[in-house]
C-alpha cells in the first residue's frame, strides 16, 4: 500500500515518506487525512456561512420591500444606497463561504490543499466589496 501524501502548506512541497516536517521551509506538514478533515470543516463552516447569509438576504430583503406597506411592523430606514452596501456585505460574505465550500471539497477530493481556489474565490469576494463601493459613490 502506497503511504498517504503529505503536503506543505506553505510552498507545496509533497511527499510520499513519513516525514513530520517540510524538508524545504520547515514547516509541519499535513498529512491527507488532516487535510481531508480540514475539508469537512471548511465545508461545514462554508455551508453554514452561505445558509445563514441567504436565510438573512432573504429576511431583510422582506423587510425592505414590505417598508412603507401600512401595517408593516418592521420599517428598514436607510436608503437604496444603504441597501446595496447591506447587500453588498452579505454578498461577500456568502462568497467566502462558497470559497470554503469549495476548497473543501477539492481538500477531501484530493487530500491536498488547494491554494489556487481560495486565491480565485478571495478574489470574488474583493470584486464584490468594490462593486459595493461603486454602487455606494453613485449617490
Ligand atoms: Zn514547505
């Protein structure tokens, strides 16, 4: 049986030998099975992030088109560049989870780490707080 792979974190470094620290930067290496278990709680953290955030959008998105409505118990004060800021907070947030999500899902798929992935969603995530921004100076 092949032994499990391990992998540096820090400069990618993999290896096949039972080594517990990374030969090239020296930092601890992670064996598949952590980076696996890493993946579930990515995952899980990820999921409940974007969940949550969704159920949120969808609370508060009620309650600002019900604003107004005579009867409305709940009354949302600020105005639509308020909103967009909200929506454009929340939408990070929900991107950072779906980064999570998916980087750990490629973790338990291929028991590495996988920076390419993080580095791409972060980047979404930057593009949505500057459309935030944007929408923000249109008033
Ligand atoms: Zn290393």
């Amino acid at each position: 049986m092949m032994n499990e792979i391990s992998s540096c974190y820090r400069c990618d470094f993999e290896t096949g030998e039972p080594l517990s620290q990374c030969p090239r930067c020296g930092q601890p290496l992670r064996s598949a099975k952590t980076v696996r278990r890493l993946g579930w709680a990515l995952v899980a953290l990820g999921g409940l992030l974007v969940v949550f955030m969704g159920a949120l959008t969808v609370v508060i998105g009620g309650i600002m088109s019900r604003t107004g409505e005579p009867g409305a118990t709940t009354r949302f004060t600020g105005g639509p560049e308020d909103a967009a800021f909200i929506f454009g907070i929340f939408g990070l947030v929900i991107s950072i989870g779906l980064a999570s999500v998916v980087g750990g899902a490629w973790q338990i798929k291929y028991g590495k780490p996988n920076k390419k992935i993080m580095v791409v969603m972060f980047g979404l995530a930057i593009v949505f707080l500057l459309i935030g921004k944007l929408v923000r100076s249109f008033d």
